[in-house]
C-alpha cells in the first residue's frame, strides 16, 4: 500500500520537526484502502482513499515532500472529479498567540491552493480559510496533538 | 435584539462638592511602586432612613469596599470592628473611634429616595488622622444605577489617595467560551469591570474573537465568521446592530479603534501575505500602512495616534515593531530571546503591553515604547492578549490551563494583573473567557 508508507514518512516528518515521538494516530486516513459503500468524488471518498489532509512544522507553512505528494493525489483526484469544488483550511497549533496564528493559518492555506493550482487545478475551484488556532483536530495540549493540528485541510464543498 | 447599557448609564448626575474644602493631602498611596502594606479603609455602610435606603446604603458600601479591595491597594476594615455607629457617624465621625482600629481613611455616606422616585447619594472620605475631610460629593440617579454610583465613589476615593484617575465605572467585553476545544462555541459578552451586569451580545452560532471598544463605548469592533466568512465587524452596543467593515477581498482581522475612534486599524490576508490598513468609517478610505512579504498584523495605536506598534515575522521570527502613522519609520523594538506578539499601547503613552513566547512558555510584559525596560509581570502554559485600564496602572489578560492527553481541562479564564506584577486575580465569568477588553472610564 503506497499511501500507507507516505503517511509514516510524514510522520517520521514530524518526529524530526518536533522531537517526541507522535503516536500513529498521527497518521492521515489515508492507507485503508477503497472501502465500499464510498461515493466516488465524495468528501468521504476524498478522506479515505487520498487522503484530505497535509501537515507542518511549527510556525512554518512551507510544503514537504510528503505533503507535496498527498496534493499530487489530491490533484489527480480533482482532475477525476472535475465538478468538485473545494475550500482549503489553514490551521495552527495552540502554541501561538490568536492573531498571528489566524496569518499563519492563511499563508498554509495559500500554500496548499498554491500547490494545487500548480498541479493545473483551476484557481477558481479552489477556496480558503483559516482557522487560526481555533479549530483544533486534537484537543491534547501535547506534541502530538499539536503536530496533528498544524494542518491544511482539503474540504470538499 | 437591544441591549440599553448606556441608555441608562445618561441619568448619573453629578451634582454637587459636598463639606469643607479637601484638606492638605497628607495621606496618600504611591501606586507607581509595588505596595506592600495596603491602606487601611473603613468603608461603614451608608447611613438611610428607611428599610430601602438601608439596604442600598449598605450594598453600595458593598461595592466600593470590593473595588478598593481589589485594586491591592487599600484593606477595607471588617465590619465587626466599627465602635460608632451609622446613626452617630451620620453627624460626625469620633475620630478616635476610628484610629483605635487603625483605620487611616474613612468612607460614610448617606442614601435618600426623593419624592419623584430617584436616589440621593452623597458620600464623604475623611482623614482620620487629620480629622479632615479629604473630598465629599453627592449624586442623583434612578436607582437602578446604583452600582455605578458606587463605581464612581470608588473612582473618586481611589483618586484623591493615589492621585491617579481610578478605573471601576468601566466595563470590559470579552469572549464567552464553552464546549469541547475541538468545537469550541465563542460568543461576545459584555459586563462591568467586577463581573457584574453580565450580558451576551452574540448567540454563538458564529466564532467571534478579539473584540475591542470604540473610545466613547459605544461599539466595539471584533471579527466574527458569520456566514463562513471571516470579516471584522462593528458591533453597536445601543442597537445590537452589527455591519462589516468595508467590502475586502481577504481576511479581515485584528482590529482596533483609533484613539479618536474615527478609523479602525486592522490586518487584511490575501493570497498568503498580511498587511495592515486603516480605514476611516465615515469616508470608508482605506490606507496601507504596510507593503511586505511577511506577517504584519496586531496593529496598535499610541494614544497621541502619532505612531502604531504592530507585530511583523519579517525578521524571520514574531516581532514588535513601531512606525508612523502613515506607515513610515519603520523600526523593530525587540531583541531578547523568543518571540513577542500581541502588543498594545498604554492609555498613558509611556508603555507598550506584549505577550512573549520563549521556552515553551508564556508571559505577559510590559516595555517603553523604544522597547527599552522591559519586564515581565506573569507567566504560564498559554497567558495572552493584554489589555490596559483606562488609567494605565491595571492590566486583563487572559490564562489558559495545558489540556490532558484526552483533551480534557484547557481552563480558560481572565486575569487582572497590577502594573507592578502584583495583586493577580481571577475575575469572575460564568464561563471560560478569553480575549478581554476593558473601555475607558464611561463618559
């Protein structure tokens, strides 16, 4: 399983980028291969057979390689299901101050549209937010919540 | 849905410098070192003829006695102690009775209901070691406001002691918090600066954050995600009424008013860079201030509105940074360890008020406005977002508690703090409470 193996590689990502040892949870759902009953082009089928999601380091925005390579599926996966329309969602970490995080959710969702629009999605299928540090995917106040939180989520609308 | 908080607040009338001439200032507070030893205060119920009188003449001592007492800077006196009682003080207080207990100021005053149904309130502070009156002064209200009343006595007790403008007829609004961190429902909320007259002024269908007052309070501006879109918008407290801030093709964030209230000054989001703009609200003219690659938003206007203090990553981390009004000048104000965000200048003009994160933790500081003196008056998992009183001695913040491995805890409350560092206290919310802003001293 191809995607499975990208998804540890983006955990090992974030062990290097912050130094506890996230559990697996930390992993995309991404890897549990085409479940039936899932509608093709749907949110669910988004999820669970591409993977919706891309994580970051602290106070960063910039791509990795891992994350660079679950757009690449997303792309091909928008290319597939051409009346899919799409908001990504920027989000931080609570180890910030409220403001500067709502800058820092915009700029890693710039940059996963910016990633996308890249792979030839048309701009105009794409739409963002941030959610600064106030959407939290793990309510833990730990590394490996935190790491889980510091994301850009691809949301079909 | 109307909320006539200052509707009401129009009838306080001052009317009128009651005794004799306030005598040398012989004793006083210095409030700009840390105090030690708080002044001892007898604040004696407040003398009434009838039962309702009484029991407003008592509620107001009530009230004054708490907001000295949390100011850190005076000890008002159990009751118990008091020897003379309400009836004898109400013609003049027996000095001696008063030093024996070792009360250094005394409060008395007097309720009356007049015929057509308002409150007379009048109320002395006397010296007890001089034996002189220090000042007196007297008010009609409705008596539905007799809680500001009490706020205003405390103002001015607080002021001819300490010789600096009090801070208790203010009111602070806030984020009201509840729910799972993960689906946290965030709502405005609006009460007088002791916890009381508590009001919501959002039902929590939509995340709102960072709300601030305008100078005369009357509105408060904040951002809000209504409809999915995050936009600052202006709350008119009279009305309920909210409107947007102009029509941006971005994320508007981070606002506050001017000092004149004319202009709001804010961040705006767009294609991954954020810049902040000022926009006049009787023209709609939108100014740029800032025009670069990174992060610049939190911005902060100095009282005289000659400068801003704005928070920017361009040297690669958070900073605090000042420029001209106009966007010009710009220069970087800090230079120690870690990162700083959030700053907002003191009402006075002599500091600036900033979070700082190094080391995992937090801290809330103070710094002059070329970012010399800093100094850091608490810690903790997550402290944030300063907010000065209106005199400039009191700072609100707010504290969030380090969730568990379930998710479970992140208490989340509003804090006081003196300038000094001393005399931190919780105040009290019905709910978690994040993001605090406290108004000027009400008009």
């Amino acid at each position: 399983m191809r995607f499975k193996i990208v998804s540890l590689i983006a955990v090992a990502g974030l062990v290097a980028a912050c130094g506890t040892a996230p559990t697996s949870e930390t992993a995309t759902t991404s890897g549990q291969g085409a479940a039936s009953g899932i509608v093709a082009g749907s949110a669910e089928d988004l999820k669970v057979n591409v993977g919706d999601r891309v994580f970051f380091a602290f106070d960063k925005y910039n791509l990795t390689a891992a994350a660079r390579y679950t757009l690449q599926q997303q792309a091909a996966w928008l290319k597939t299901n051409t009346a899919v329309n799409v908001t990504i969602e920027g989000h931080c970490d609570e180890r910030g101050t409220r403001e500067y995080n709502l800058a820092l959710g915009e700029r890693r969702a710039t940059a996963v549209s910016d990633y996308l629009t890249s792979q030839g999605i048309a701009a105009n299928r794409i739409s963002t937010i941030s959610y600064g540090k106030e959407r939290p995917e793990d309510a833990a106040s730990n590394e490996t919540a935190w790491a889980k939180n510091r994301r850009g989520v691809t949301v079909v609308k | 849905m109307t909320y006539r908080l200052l509707a009401s607040f129009a009838f306080v009338w001052f009317i009128v410098a009651i005794g004799a001439a306030p005598a040398r200032a012989e004793l006083e507070i210095d409030i700009t070192r840390g105090v030690a030893e708080p002044m001892p205060i007898a604040v004696t119920d407040f003398y009434g003829e009838g039962r309702g009188e009484k029991s407003f003449g008592a509620n107001i001592a009530g009230v004054i006695a708490a907001d000295l007492e949390r100011s850190g800077l005076f000890r008002p006196l159990d009751k118990k102690a008091f020897i003379q009682d309400a009836e004898s003080l109400n013609v003049l207080p027996r000095f001696g009775d008063w030093r024996i207990i070792n009360s250094q100021a005394l409060v008395q005053g007097r309720v009356e209901m007049t015929v057509d149904g308002r409150l007379r309130v009048e109320f002395r502070l006397w010296d007890v070691l001089a034996e002189q009156q220090m000042v007196g002064m007297a008010y009609f209200t409705i008596p539905g406001n007799w809680r500001r009343v009490a706020h205003i006595i405390a103002d001015a007790i607080y002021k001819r002691i300490t010789g600096e403008d009090g801070y208790f007829d203010t009111r602070i609004v806030y984020i009201a918090e509840s729910g799972p961190k993960t689906k946290r429902v965030k709502r405005l909320a609006i009460m007088d600066q002791d916890g009381e007259n508590h009001k919501y002024l959002t039902d929590g269908a939509d995340m709102v954050l960072t709300p601030r007052f305008s100078p005369d309070q009357q509105e408060i501006t904040y951002m809000s995600y209504y409809q999915g879109v995050p936009r600052v918008y202006i709350f008119d407290i009279e009305s309920g009424r909210q409107e947007i801030l102009g029509d941006f093709p971005g994320m508007t964030y981070a606002p506050r008013f001017s000092p004149d209230g004319k202009s709001v000054i804010f961040s705006m989001a767009k294609d991954g860079n954020s810049e902040i703009f000022t926009m006049e609200l009787a023209t709609r003219k939108v100014r740029q201030l800032t025009r670069h690659s990174a992060i610049d938003t939190s911005p902060s206007m100095s009282p005289d509105a000659e400068r801003v203090v704005f928070n920017s990553d361009r040297s690669g981390s958070q900073q605090l940074y000042t420029m001209n009004a106009n966007g010009t000048n710009v220069k970087r104000i800090t230079f120690k360890k870690g990162r700083y965000a959030t700053p907002v200048w003191s009402p006075r003009g002599d500091l600036i008020a900033f979070t700082r994160i190094y080391r995992g933790e937090f801290y809330i500081g103070v710094m002059r406005p070329d970012g010399s003196g800093e100094r850091l008056l608490t810690k903790g998992f997550l402290v944030e977002a300063p907010t000065w009183s209106p005199n400039g001695r009191v700072l609100m913040f707010f504290r969030q508690e380090p969730s568990d491995q379930y998710g479970r805890g992140g208490k989340t409350r509003v804090f006081s703090i003196d300038l000094t560092g001393h005399n931190e206290r919780e105040v009290f919310t019905p709910q978690d409470a994040s993001d605090p802003a406290w108004s000027p001293l009400i008009p």
